[in-house]
C-alpha cells in the first residue's frame, strides 16, 4: 500500500517536464513524505501546498482537500462529562450531514459564480459593441464592410447582435437601411471566431434579421426563405442563453401578420411568451405585436384587450417610446370603437409623451387623433381644421398613406355637410399620392374609385368609408411592428 501510493506520486511528478534532477528530488520527497503520513505523522500546509504543486495541480485543491478532511473527520467533541453527551454513532450522522450541505452549498455558490461572470462579460462585450457600433454608424455602408473585413476587432458575435437591433429600427421608415444592417450584421456573424455550436445560432439570429428587413420592403418570398434558412441554421446550433428565441418566433409572427396568416401568427406569438421567460421588454413586445395583429384582423376588442395585457409590462418597463406606443394604440382602438370620450380622456397624456420626446411625427399623429375624437364627438368645425392641417402635413413629408387617410377623414365631413365641390377639390389635391412609388395598387384602386365619383360629385359617405377601410387594411399589413 504505502510503496503503491509513493510510486504512483513518482511517476506523477515525473510526467510534469521537469529535469531530471529535479524529478529524482521530488519523487524521493514525495516518497518519504508519504511514508511518514501513511504512519500516522501530520502534514502541514505548506508542505502540502508544495507537495500538490509538485503533482501538477492548482493551490485550490488543498484548500478542497483540508475542507473535506474537517467534514469528514472534524475535532471531537469536549463533552464527556455531559449526561447529553453524543454517541459516535450520532456525531457521525451530524457530520455527514454536514458534508452534504457543504457540497450542496458549494455547488450552488459556484454555479452563482460563474453566471455572475458570465453575465459580466457579456455586459462587457455589449459595451464594447456599443462603442464599435458608433464607429460604423458614422461610415458609409461600403467603409463598414471593409471595417469589419480589415479589423478583428469588429468581428464580435455582440457587434452583430447591435447592428441586427439597429436593422431592426430602421425598419420602421427605412426598409433599405434595415435590409444593409441586416447583411452587415450577417457578414460580421460569419467572421466570428466562437465554438461552432454558438457561431450556427448567431448565424440563424442575423438571418431572422435579413428576413425582417426583406418582409419591411414587401419582399414576402424572399423574408420566408431567410427565415426558413434562420431557423435550420438555429436549431443546428446549441443555447448560450446570448441570443433570445422569442425574438426568433416574434419576427415570423410578423412575417405570416403581413402574409395575414394570423392563426399562425398568433401561434408563434403564444411561443414567444412561453420562452421569453418572464423578460419585461420581450413581453411589451410580444403583446404589442399580438395587438397589431388583431387590429389587422379587425377584431379591435382583441387588440384593445391585447394593449390591456400588454400594460403592465410597458409600465414596469419604464421605456417611454413604449408607453407612448402603449397609450396612443389604446386611445386610436377606442376611437375605432366610437368610445370617443374614454380616447379624449387619454389625449392629454399622450400629447405630453409625444412633446417630451421631441417626436414631429408622432405629434402630427396626435393631432390627427384629436380630429378624429372630435369628429367622433361632432364638433366639426375643429375637426375639419384638424384634418386640414394633417394632412397638410403629412403631404410635406411625403407619406401618401396617412395623407390619404386624412383626406379621406375629412371627405367624410364634408360629405356629411353637402359640399361635395369641396370634395371634388380635395380628389384633385391628392392626385400625387397616385405618382407615389410607396403605395400599393389596392390602395390605389380604392382611392381612385372615390376620387372618380368625387369629381363627378357623386362620393358618398359610404364609398369615402369603404376606401378608409381598404386603405388602412393594407397600410396596416405594410408598417413594420419590429
């Protein structure tokens, strides 16, 4: 036994690279060192610290080995005199009992410890995505790919993920920008240097991304092949708890909403919820995005029930663009429910929101869900003035959807009050919008229809309506909601 031991520390101590000399020296204090425990002698600290760093193993496994000693064989208790005194069958069970929560505590520290370091650096590489990302922001899109093709430094999987969430806010008025941030965030995903296993899933997250982009520029086939491929590429790939499969699911949730594929939609949005796992934001975003399917179904109790669920995340989110979108869904779905004054009720508020952001667009917004309330609460001459100056407005930035929209809110108005010259006007003013290159020929054939009838004075009511109904089904299906 005690020649057994020695031989195996020698032959140890001999396998570590160290000269010859110096593995004799070991192997022969190693020798006695045992001898001298196995009969029954201490072994202090240091010797042990040099005698495990002889065998090639780390200062931590003494400190392991002397807290397993004192588990398994701790000082006896000075209790004799004690009529209370512990059997040694007792103390035994104590002190196992001991060891076990010993090991249970440890391996419960320890994995706290490395989720603690794990989500540092992580924090760390997001930081540092940030900062690159301010650099590609500033340089044009052919300097941002001979960056990341020139410096390692710009092939981080953090990058990539920064420059999909830029690609996935550019979406909202840039399609073309969101579908260059998507192929940059591609390209630095395929120059990742990572374990095969997480660079696959990256892969997948960017390709998600490039069909998100593609489904903003209406580019449905192409979106469903990206996607199809994200998804091969994804399940090939192993978790990292790095990139979150919510979003995976919500950005196909979008694609089959503007496919109107909404059962499917629906679906892949209850998976989003089930694997976000509690996040506040991923939940603000699941739920804003099942309100804008129902509004697209037309089921506008749905989507108002929807923003109800959606609240309390928003709230607790503190993210003002959210509440902003949370307050002024809510406010235009109650309107649609002709609940006027519950959405007047809530203008005040979102108006603020809108002004505290410093957000023209969204202010402009605001003031056409004013005229609508008005309108809605007959109070016609300022609605008639709100319109007017709406679309106005949207005319000037060239957004032909919401310009005809408010035309047509205010051909509604003006039909009620018979001054069908005016209407007949109002057709001729919007004759650029048929020019625009951003407008689907559905809504344009619903909007000529009117506008034919109103220069032969003979829109009605009901035809300026069926035309609102057409052209905010498609312009509904057309915005992004990532």
């Amino acid at each position: 036994m005690r020649s057994s031991n020695a031989d195996r520390i020698s032959r140890r101590s001999s396998s570590l690279g160290r000269s010859p000399r110096c593995q004799v020296q070991a192997a022969h204090i190693a020798k006695s060192l045992v001898s001298s425990y196995e009969r029954g002698l201490g072994l202090i600290r240091e010797t042990l610290d040099w005698l495990l760093g002889i065998l090639g193993y780390p200062r931590e496994a003494a400190d392991a080995l002397v807290f397993a000693h004192r588990l398994i064989f701790p000082d006896p208790l000075e209790d004799a005199a004690s009529p209370l005194a512990l059997t040694p069958e007792e103390q035994q069970d104590i002190d196992r009992a001991c060891l076990a929560t010993g090991l249970l505590a440890a391996e419960d520290m320890r994995a706290e410890l490395i989720r603690q370091k794990k989500v540092e650096k992580a924090a760390a590489k997001r930081r540092e995505a940030e900062e690159l990302w301010e650099r590609l922001k500033a340089a044009a899109n052919a300097e941002r790919r001979d960056l990341v093709a020139d410096l390692p430094d710009f092939r981080s999987w953090a990058l990539a993920v920064r420059v999909c969430e830029a690609s996935v806010r550019a979406a909202a008025d840039k399609p073309k920008n969101a579908r260059e941030l998507a192929a940059l965030a591609l390209l630095i995903a395929e120059r990742v240097a990572e374990p095969e296993a997480f660079r696959s899933r990256l892969l997948g997250y960017c390709w998600a991304h490039i069909g998100n982009s593609r489904r903003v520029s209406e580019d449905y086939d192409g979106a469903n092949e990206a996607l199809a491929r994200a998804w091969d590429l994804w399940h090939a790939g192993a978790d990292s708890g790095l990139l979150p499969e919510w979003l995976m699911f919500t950005i196909e949730a979008s694609l089959r909403r503007a496919r109107r594929q909404f059962s499917e939609a629906l679906s892949l949005l209850n998976q989003a919820l089930e694997s976000c796992g509690g996040i506040i934001k991923a939940a603000c975003l699941i739920h804003l995005e099942r309100e804008h399917v129902f509004d697209q179904m037309g089921n506008i109790k749905a989507a108002l029930a929807a923003l109800e669920e959606a609240a309390p995340y928003v709230e607790a989110s503190g993210d003002p663009h959210l509440l902003f979108a949370l307050r002024f869904k809510t406010a235009n779905d109650l309107c649609q429910l002709e609940c006027h004054a519950k959405a007047e009720a809530l203008l005040p508020g979102i108006r603020e929101m809108a002004i505290e952001q410093r957000n023209e667009l969204n202010l402009i917004r605001v003031d056409w869900l004013q005229a609508r309330v008005d309108a809605g609460r007959e109070r016609t001459e300022e609605a008639v003035s709100g319109f007017q100056r709406v679309r106005g407005e949207f005319t000037a930035r060239d957004l032909p959807y919401n310009a005809a929209l408010a035309s047509l809110d205010l051909a509604v108005l003006w039909l009620k009050a018979g001054r069908t010259r005016e209407v007949g006007e109002l057709a001729l003013a919007m004759g650029w919008i048929f020019q625009a290159k951003k407008i689907d020929r559905e809504a344009l054939a619903a909007l000529s229809v009117f506008c034919e009838a109103a220069r032969q004075e003979r829109a009605t009511v009901e035809l300026a309506r069926h035309a609102i109904a057409e052209i905010e089904k498609i312009a509904r299906s057309a915005s992004p909601a990532l």
